[in-house]
C-alpha cells in the first residue's frame, strides 16, 4: 500500500514543482523542478502515470498567434521529468488539458481564442500533430467577460465516448463526440446545455455513479447541477447554487470544482471569499446543500485537489503563493487544516499520483 503521493504544481512561473506528501499527516517535502517551461499553469497525468502534459499559456509559439503544449516523461523511482516535445495548441492562452481513459489522447481548451483541440499520444508519450480542432462561435451578456467565445476546460467522459467543454463566453457547455479511433471531435446531439445568462461555466466534474455531472460558474459564483445521461451525452440543468456565505458582500470569482472519491460530497474554490465551500450530495437525484466553508488561508485559490486515497484536500493559492494541505472527515465533508503547507511560486495546477516505498 502507497505510504506517500507525488505532487506535480503547474505555475504561471517557468517551472513544474515536484513534490512529496507523506500520507501518514499531509507533509509536503520538495523534490525537483524543471526549469524553462513557459507558464505551464495546467497539468494532466497519463493514466499509465509515465507521462506528464501542460499546457504552455502564451499567446505566440514560434511566431505564430497559438499557445502550445508540452510532453514529459515521468521518472518512476524519482518522480523527476524530462521533456519530450511540444506542439501548438490552436488557439491563444490554453488553460486546461485532459488525457482520455485510453491514454491515446490529449484534449485541451484555449482560452483566449474560444478553441478546443485533440491531439494523438504516441506509444512513447510524444505529443502527434492535431487531430481535431473546433472553433466556438458566439457570446453572451457581460459586456467585460463574455463578448466572445472562451473555452475554459475539456473533460472526457468516464465511459471515453464525449467531450464536455465549459465556455465561459458562451454561457454554454458545449458536448462533443469523441472518436475513440480518430481522435475526432463531432457535435453532440444536442451540440451543448446552456447555464443562466451571465454565469460564466468554468470548470466541470462527474459524479462517481455517472448519473450526476457539475459545472462551477466562475462569475456567477455558482455551481450548476446536471442530470447526465452517459450514453447521449445528455445534460439537463437541475439545480444551481451559490458559492458564498448570505452574509459576503465582496468581489469572488470561482476556479475549480471536484466531487469527492466517495461521491457524498463537492467541493468548489471562491477567490475573493478566498476559501473553499463544501457541499452535501443528495444519493437520490445528486443535488446539492449547503455544508459550510473553509478558509483556503491564503489568497485567490486558484485549482486545489483530492489525493488518490480521499483524505486530503491541497489548495493552490495563486495569489499568495502557496499550498495549504487540509485533512478530509469522509463522514461530514468538512476540513481540518494539517498544519502543513508549502512556498510555491504562482501555483496553479495540482495533480497527484500514488507512489510506493
């Protein structure tokens, strides 16, 4: 049984931190870094956990108007990475990647430019040139944030067949088909669920009994519940709720979202409130109720995570530069702060791995 994780920190610095958390009390210790990785803000890890892909969150790669994404290799005694290769990405300030389950392919979303691409894995983690790219089209109400398209995520599907891209300038999560033998992207049918106007989707998550699927509203300071029907693709909005305490007057946007392993709880990131709300999941229809909020106890939680056993929270405040490791009570959600944390520069993305002694 794995006595510890890896922790992997994407930053908008030019470096990849490496970590080690003792899974005995939430220790983090540093490890390693690679230099020279420009503002690899988002990460994801191949589910054979050899390989590790960022995006690189630029707006001109090699002279021309994209950002690009990047391939490593995993060290498995040390955890260290080396880097493999690079393609662009399509589209200006990419912001989020996923790895489907078959680990044939990486999917990401540019921000900037409102595009989403799916790029081929080869057997030795190198990164093939695309394989699809879609633009999205549109807007929606606020004049500042949503005059045009911004795809701020692309989840795969538990069960690999869609694609679900939250747009934050469309108001919209846009459903694709993905080609498990193409690697082509195809409108679902219906092509997309809108949210209420004005709420901003951001980042997305599935409920473990795939019944069940979340969006957090990074302007709305809201989540959006789903009903999800797997084999369509289907998404019918049930239930949205705030974020916030009644009694918070402030400015708060939200970043991330993640149902916890157990399915009984989720979890979302208020930057302004500067904390991270707790909700109860209802077993019967997946909605859900207040719980309460923890101080992230630092500033503008950006991207936090669960580690592979449940039992901790690690928050990345991107605006005081550190991570905070908080302990999970499974029966009631909440969260105890372990007394450890860790100096990171810019952090932004965490995401971990089991490792074994």
């Amino acid at each position: 049984m794995s006595q510890a994780i890896r922790l992997y920190v994407g930053t908008y610095s030019q470096e990849i931190y490496v970590y080690r958390m003792d899974l005995a009390n939430g220790q983090l210790v540093a490890e390693s870094q690679i230099d020279g990785v420009q503002s690899p803000s988002f990460l994801a890890i191949h589910p054979n956990n050899q390989f590790l892909y960022s995006v690189n969150e630029i707006g001109n790669y090699e002279g021309e108007e994209t950002g690009s994404i990047s391939a490593f290799s995993i060290e498995r005694q040390s955890g260290q990475l080396d880097f493999l290769n690079r393609q662009p990405s399509h589209g200006t300030a990419p912001c989020h990647l996923s790895i489907d389950a078959t680990g044939k392919y990486v999917l990401v979303a540019n921000y900037g430019s409102g595009t989403v691409a799916a790029f081929p894995i080869d057997t030795n983690g190198y990164l093939k040139t695309a394989s699809s790219v879609i633009q999205h089209e549109g807007s929606s109400i606020n004049e500042q944030r949503q005059t045009s398209p911004h795809a701020h995520a692309i989840m795969v599907a538990p069960n690999n067949h869609h694609a679900f891209s939250p747009d934050l300038g469309l108001d919209q999560v846009i459903i694709y088909q993905l080609n498990n033998e193409t690697g082509q992207l195809t409108p679902n049918e219906p092509p997309f669920v809108s949210v209420s106007p004005g709420q901003g989707p951001r980042h997305f998550d599935f409920h473990p009994s795939q019944r069940t699927a979340y969006v957090i509203n990074e302007i709305g300071s809201t989540i959006t519940v789903f009903d999800y029907q797997p084999e369509e693709g289907h998404l019918e909005s049930v239930q949205t709720i705030s974020t916030l305490p009644k009694e918070f007057n402030g400015n708060n946007s939200c970043a991330d979202i993640h149902v916890s392993t157990n399915g009984q709880f989720v979890y979302g990131s208020n930057r302004g409130h500067d904390s991270i709300v707790i909700y109860a999941v209802d077993p019967a229809n997946g909605q859900l109720t207040h719980v309460g909020h923890e101080s992230t106890r630092g500033k503008s939680p950006r991207n936090f995570g669960l580690d592979p056993t449940g039992n901790y929270l690690l928050v990345a405040n991107h605006g005081s530069d550190d991570i905070y490791v908080f302990r999970v009570d499974k029966q009631s959600g909440l969260l105890d702060y372990t007394g450890y944390s860790a100096q990171v520069p810019t952090p932004v993305c965490l995401k971990m791995i089991s490792i074994d002694d």
